[in-house]
C-alpha cells in the first residue's frame, strides 16, 4: 500500500495550532501520515532570540527527510512564513504537491493596519485601550518578537524569493482578500513567478490572514483536499 504523507508548516511567531483546523480535517477524511512540526524558537512560548532564518530551514528539512522514509508521496502546505519554507522545501526536494496559505512573500498590509491602529486610538480615547483585542495582540507579539529575528524572516524571504521560478510541481496558492498581514499583490507575486506550470489561486473573500480559523475555512478545507486527490489541474484564479 502506498503511504502518502503531509507536511504542514505553520508561519512566524505562531504554531502548529495556525494550521491545525485544516491538518485535523485531512487526518479526519484520510489515512495520511500528517506532521504539524514547531519551528525553533515557536510554540506557546515565542523564545525567538538568537534563532536564524537556517535553523527555521533545518528543522523542515529533518521533518521532511523523516516522511520521505516512510512516504512514497508527499504534499508540503505552508502558512504564512511556512509558505515561504514549503517553496524553498519544493525546489531542494521531491515532493509531489504545494499548498501555500497566505504565504508572505509581502508582508503588512499597510492600509489595513494603519486602520486598525486608527481602531484601537479611537478606543484609547474612550478610555477602553488596553481592552481592545487589536492592541492586545500586537502587544503580545511586540514584547515577545525581537528585532533580530524579524531580520531574520526578511533574510529567509529574501533567501527564497529568486527560487520560485525553480518549482515546477502543482501548486495550489489561497489568500484572503482582507488579510491585514500579507497583501495581496503577494498571492499574485507568487502565482505569476512560481514555475509550476499547474497552479491555482483561491482568494477567499471574507477570510484573514488565518485561513484555516477564517469564516472561508470549510471551502479553503473542501478545495485542498480535492487539490491534494485530483490527478490533474486546471490553472486559473477563482
């Protein structure tokens, strides 16, 4: 019987849990063998200090090398800064398919967060500042996020961005169209230079940058899982 296994790559500063609504979906309708790997540095508890970009690579490469033992097949999906690891996977390695979940080729939307920042100023003047979800989570990921390993995020996209051309396997690349993180030239950045001569966009409309917890969730589950089974594919963006 042959084995099929998935590599499932979370981004920058978060963890498995960024794509574990969509992992436990597949391990529900599937008999896969799927990973969901903590970067160095990531987790519950960001330690990201002193962490490089290459260890981010390493730890991938190990969990990848460790499905291709035992997998004759082997799908990569990344997200965000994950998706950037999956490309760079794609071109070093033989794995069959790539999903790429808002993957951060760009990053920071800054319309969106200039109004989000318009949003928590105008709670801070009714004296609701620091009860704002907004500013409680930039907080949180300002005080636990220094500056050297954002360097080091640019450093690994800056690493990855001249490989695209190099990936020639089916790819299927989804971003919400109100993601405040990752704009959305960089969906359409990454669909035109991607080498792979099979390739799909899904924007989904009312998602954000967590597609898998995103209200498109259940459609962005249901098409890649057909992405993953169907033996061919129709390029196009929908």
């Amino acid at each position: 019987m042959m084995m099929i296994g998935c590599l499932c790559i979370h981004g920058f500063t978060g963890s498995p849990d960024e794509v574990a609504p969509l992992a436990e979906y597949l391990q529900k309708r599937t008999d896969w063998v799927i990973k969901t790997p903590t970067l160095p540095g990531h987790g519950k508890r960001l330690q990201l200090k002193g962490i490089t970009y290459d260890q981010w690579f390493q730890a991938a490469e190990r969990e990848l090398q460790a499905l291709m033992e035992i997998c004759e097949t082997v799908y990569v999906i990344g997200f965000s800064m994950g998706g950037v690891i999956a490309v760079y996977l794609a071109e070093k390695y033989k794995i069959d398919k790539l999903v790429l979940l808002s993957a951060a080729f760009y990053y920071v939307n800054p319309r969106q967060l200039i109004k989000d920042i318009h949003e928590i100023v105008r709670d801070g003047w009714r004296r609701r500042f620091r009860e704002n979800p907004l500013f409680i989570r930039y907080k949180n990921k300002i005080l636990a996020t220094p500056l050297t390993a954002i360097l080091e995020f640019r450093k690994l996209v800056n690493e990855v961005r001249p490989r695209l051309p190099n990936v020639h396997i089916p790819a299927l690349i989804v971003q919400g169209e109100k993601d405040a993180i990752v704009p959305m030239k960089s969906a359409h950045y990454l669909y035109n230079k991607i080498g792979s001569s099979q390739k799909k966009l899904l924007l989904l409309r009312e998602s954000y940058h967590h597609v898998c917890h995103g209200p498109d969730r259940y459609l962005l589950f249901c098409e890649v899982e057909k992405f993953l089974r169907e033996n061919k594919l129709e390029n196009g963006i929908y």
